[in-house]
C-alpha cells in the first residue's frame, strides 16, 4: 500500500538509429593483413567507377538514408578521413569519391533494439516555463543494442502540479557525440565528449569510447551535486571492456558536454557505486559493494581514488539473502538519507527496499524495511532477464518519491510512494 504504480510505460524504439563505423574486420590491423586488403578492395572497386555511375550510387545511398540522420554527406568525409591509415596509396579521391567510399565503412545502429531499462531520475537543469509546484526531469536510461552492447541514452518529462507524470516523445533523429580535447588541470586520463546544443537531449546517446568501455556503459546513477553554490550532475557507470569491469564518473552540467573519468583505488574495481550529492566534513562519499553481497560507506578526498569502506547494510531479509545492493544515490530528507536498495532472492528474484541514514553520520542505520518496497508482479516477470524490478536513481519531489524502474531489463515502468508512510513503515 506504500506504492502505487502508474500506467506510464518507457519502452525501446528500434527503429531510431546512428550511424557507426563499420569495420570489416580490420581490428588489429597489425595482426590481419588479410583483412585490411578487403578494405582496400571495396576502395578500388569505387575508384573504379566511372564519375556518373559513382555520382548515381551517391544519391541513391541519400535517397536511402537522408532523413534518419543529421549532416550525412559531412559523416561520410568523417569516416574517410578516419580510415585513412587503413588505406594503401591510391589516386586522389574526388568529393563524390570520398563520400561514397566513406558510406561503404558505416552502418546503421539501432541502439534500443534489445531493450531500454535501468533508469535513473534528475531535476532539469532548465525549468523555464515550467508551472508553479511542477517539475521537469531527465530520465538517463541503459540503451541495448545488437551484440549486447550498452550506451547511455535520455529522456525528459514533466511532474505536473497535480502529481501526474509524463514523458515527452523522443526525436525521430538520434546523435553520437564527437571529442573534444579536454581542458587544462583535467585529469589525463579524462574524455571530455559534446553534443551539438541545438539538439533535443533525447537524441543524444553516449556510446563506449574507450577501451575500458569497449562492450558498454553501463547502468548510470546521475545525481545533483551542490558546492560553493553551484550544480553539477555526476553519475558513476559501469564501464565493461569486454573482460573486465570497472566503476567511472560521468559529470555535466547541461546534458550537452559530458566528461568522462575512470575511478581509481579497490572500490572502484565493483559496480554499483552510489555518490552522495554532498560532502561530509570535506569528503565525498559513495555507497558501494565490496564483497558482491554486502553495502559499504566509502570516503574520498578528490573524488576520483576510492579505497576500502566500512561495512553498513547486510543481507538480513529472506528476498534479499543473494545480495544486497544500491539502487542509486542517498535521496536527502529531514528524517536522514534515504537509501533505495536491490535484493536478490531465491531464483535469482530481484526486489526493491529501503534504508534510513543518520544524517550527519551515514554510517549509522536508523531504520531499514523488512519487507520490499517494489517486488517483480506476475505481468512484469517476462522480459530480456526475468523476475527483476531495478532503478539506479529515484528523485524526491515535495511529499512523494518519483521512481522510475526496469522491468525485467527489457523496458521502464514509473511508481511513486509517500515518504511519510515509507519512512514509518521501516524497522
């Protein structure tokens, strides 16, 4: 009775597509020769055609494909310009020539097609025009495309004065970013990525960039950091190459210029870290999992190195005797930190809970639920991994909790629930 679900549903659109490098299988170059000559074959066949037919086959290809991207003919010079390296010495391409060979090593990418899920919930940095007692927000979401791989895509929506909640349509277009050399007294190891500002923020998806990312970016928890009297939104990520994990740090203030940080220090080497949106006596502090069961409070200094924490919540209840994990950042309230939590059950059953922290000192627990806030039911069983409710970050807006949660890792579903009754309900 804490909980009321709504019928507001946020599902994937595969049908929204960016434009990715298509590689036949030059990777590592060094190592398949073989390979990097079927890159210069497709090159010598368009060389080989003459001026008209490569001019015909160059407006067919944007007959094709020029409403669902932005700046196609500048993508094509783009990713000519790329493989160039890959390339022997051939004659001088014309423009045609460029565009086209550049064309013939990109694809289409449809970045929700396997699923859209793991939420996480912010204010709107601008909330111009927005009805009094209202609120706008950007929904961050884990995007699943073909090959499993993550990306990290948005939407944005409306809390309405009454309490009604809505989600705005997405773009028919979708956009990656492109680098941009990062500023000085950043850390080195530091990707500083860009959107184009007149560009809606649901098309903007964020694709692995480095090699620690390689296979995605995973399940960020995107929180509003207040210092000195200004805002930032920071969201820790798991980054996986493939082969290892590691946990990240995303920072932006807009939602346009995104920075891209890899966490240092053993807490850093799990998932799921939470950051708190302010600090303690001059210190970050995180909440994170340490020994794949266990919740622990972490301090940092700098924000970047992150060592061992002290123990704080344990699997105690029956649907949460697996493990026991965050579901996004301390949510600050008069009473303390509201910690949501995930448990894991029997076969592999995951729930929702919540927690209770000292304000001052979060180490102390004051209260905690014995039973979940939010358990999988019967219609939201089936899906990409059965039997889960999950959310990285739920937002407190006046007297209620907003929170948006996965279904079954295949699609979004919204709640809310009175604080009032959920902090009385705890233990």
């Amino acid at each position: 009775m804490l909980l009321k679900r709504h019928a507001l549903h946020v599902r994937p659109e595969p049908g929204r597509v960016v434009l990715r490098p298509f590689k036949p299988a030059t990777e590592p170059r060094e190592l398949n020769r073989t390979d990097r000559r079927r890159a210069n074959h497709i090159v010598d066949r368009v060389l080989a055609l003459d001026p008209q037919t490569a001019s015909r086959q160059l407006d067919d290809v944007l007959d094709n494909f020029q409403g669902r991207h932005r700046n196609l003919l500048a993508s094509f010079d783009a990713r000519a310009s790329d493989m160039d390296d890959v390339f022997a010495t051939h004659a001088a391409f014309s423009r045609t020539q460029r565009q086209l060979v550049g064309a013939y090593f990109l694809h289409e990418y449809s970045f929700e097609a396997a699923a859209l899920f793991n939420p996480s919930i912010v204010a709107h940095p601008d909330q111009s025009g927005v009805p009094a007692g209202a609120l706008r927000f950007i929904l961050s979401l884990r995007a699943v495309g073909e090959g499993h791989l993550s990306s990290l895509t948005f939407r944005t929506g409306l809390i309405a004065t009454d309490g009604r909640l809505t989600v705005d349509p997405t773009v028919r277009l979708a956009s990656i970013p492109y680098l941009q050399q990062h500023q000085l007294g950043a850390p080195a190891d530091c990707v500083d990525v860009v959107f184009n500002s007149d560009e809606d923020i649901s098309e903007h998806v964020i694709f692995p960039v480095t090699e620690s990312q390689s296979n995605g970016i995973e399940d960020a928890r995107f929180v509003e950091f207040e210092e000195n009297g200004k805002k930032i939104f920071y969201a820790t990520y798991t980054a996986y190459s493939g082969r290892a994990i590691r946990s990240e740090l995303i920072q932006t203030t807009d939602f346009n210029s995104f920075r891209m940080t890899p966490l240092k220090g053993s807490a850093a080497r799990n998932k799921g870290m939470a950051l708190f949106p302010r600090k303690f006596n001059g210190k970050y502090a995180m909440i994170g999992r340490q020994d794949n069961e266990s919740l622990y409070l972490i301090y940092s200094e700098d924000l970047y190195f992150w060592g061992e924490g002290v123990a704080l919540l344990k699997p105690q209840f029956p649907w949460e005797f697996v493990q026991i994990g965050n579901c996004g950042s301390p949510i600050e309230l008069d009473q303390g930190w509201l910690l949501l939590t995930h448990g894991v059950g029997p076969i592999r059953k995951y729930s929702i809970g919540a927690a209770l922290l000292d304000k001052a000192d979060p180490s102390k627990v004051l209260g905690r639920c014995s039973e979940p806030l939010l358990r999988p039911e019967l219609s939201e069983r089936e899906g990409y991994v059965p039997n889960v409710v999950y959310t990285c970050g739920a937002l407190r807006h006046n007297d209620r909790l907003i929170l948006p949660y996965a279904v079954s890792d295949t699609y979004c579903d919204f709640a809310t629930v009175e604080i009032a009754a959920l902090i009385a309900a705890m233990q």
